[in-house]
C-alpha cells in the first residue's frame, strides 16, 4: 500500500521549461556544472554560489534581483498541484525530494507558497548529497517514516527513478500528468 507520495519539482511540480526561462532571462546557456553541484550539496553558500557566478557571467545582479527574476520564470505543473492537494486530504504522505539549492527553494515557496502543501521535504542541500546519490533517498524513507515499498516517486530523469527503484521505491520517470496518474492507479 502507497503511503507517501513523492515528487521531485524541476519538471514535475513545477513545468519542464521553468529553469531554462531562468538561464535565458540570464543570459546564459548552462551554469558551471561543479559550482552548481557544490552549491546543490550544500557546499557553496548562497553568496560563494552567486559570487562565482556573477563572475564567471559577468552578471550585474544582485541576490534578491536573481531572487526575483527566478520566481519569475517558474510555473507550476496545476494539475500536479492539485493532485498534491487531493492525496494529502485522503491521508497520504506528501513529499519532495530534489536536487535544488536554497536560493531557488525560497524564492519559489515566497511566490507559490508550496512548501505547506508537503509533509516531508528533502533537499540535496540538506542532504549534501545529490540525485542519483542513494543517500538523498534514505533520507527521503528516514523522514518518511514508511517503508521503502510505501512510497512513490516521480522524477523527469531516468538515472534518478533508477536509483529509487533500487532501494525498494516504486518510481516513474515522470512524463506527463495522465501517465504518472496510471502509474500510481496501478500500484494501489
């Protein structure tokens, strides 16, 4: 029986497209992928990360301007949205687990608010380990509280749901929103 439903949020919770609006509101067409992951873990500080970056780039912005423009370039996935709302008022566990960083994190939850909508919240930064890394994912069975078999997960990358899978956790590579629903009605 499913008693915790997890959802990564880069290109489930909120669209597929929301952090390249961000890069191209940037200006930029990837960030530096060591930095990123340093910051991901939790290694980088939001000032070090943001820093290197400005540098590397050439940005001109400030914290609270990156902040802003983030928000700005995220939407959420509504029917995602709604289907969090649905099975947490039935009694089941909602989760995040993501590889995400506390800038993003924040910025977000001051425009969307969606951090209440979850029970249990894992990010790497916490973590300080990223997806596809097993131990993001015992965190995630940890604060669960249930066993690896009770959860499910849906993520947009394969390696990530491969990972999950190999603990125990039902998980789907998530694509759109009617093949997640079928997955989940096919495991209940």
């Amino acid at each position: 029986m499913i008693k915790a439903i997890t959802f990564d949020l880069d290109g489930v919770y909120f669209t597929s497209d929301s952090f390249s609006n961000f890069k191209k509101y940037l200006s930029i067409d990837s960030f530096n992928d060591n930095y990123m992951t340093q910051f991901k873990q939790g290694i980088l500080s939001e000032d070090q990360f943001w820093n290197l970056t400005r540098q590397e780039f050439n940005i001109k912005l400030s914290n609270q301007e990156i902040s802003r423009l983030l928000a700005d370039s995220y939407f959420v996935n509504q029917n995602v949205v709604d289907y969090v709302k649905k099975v947490r008022s039935q009694g089941i566990k909602t989760c995040i687990c993501t590889n995400n960083f506390p800038t993003r994190i924040n910025s977000l939850n001051q425009k969307f608010n969606f951090l209440s909508d979850f029970d249990i919240q894992v990010f790497s930064y916490q973590v300080g380990a990223v997806k596809p890394d097993l131990k993001i994912f015992q965190a995630l069975i940890e604060k669960s509280g249930v066993q690896p078999q009770e959860i499910f997960y849906a993520d947009d990358k394969q390696i990530n749901v491969d990972a999950a899978k190999s603990i125990g956790i039902n998980a789907v590579v998530y694509t759109n929103f009617e093949k997640f629903v079928s997955s989940l009605t096919s495991i209940i």
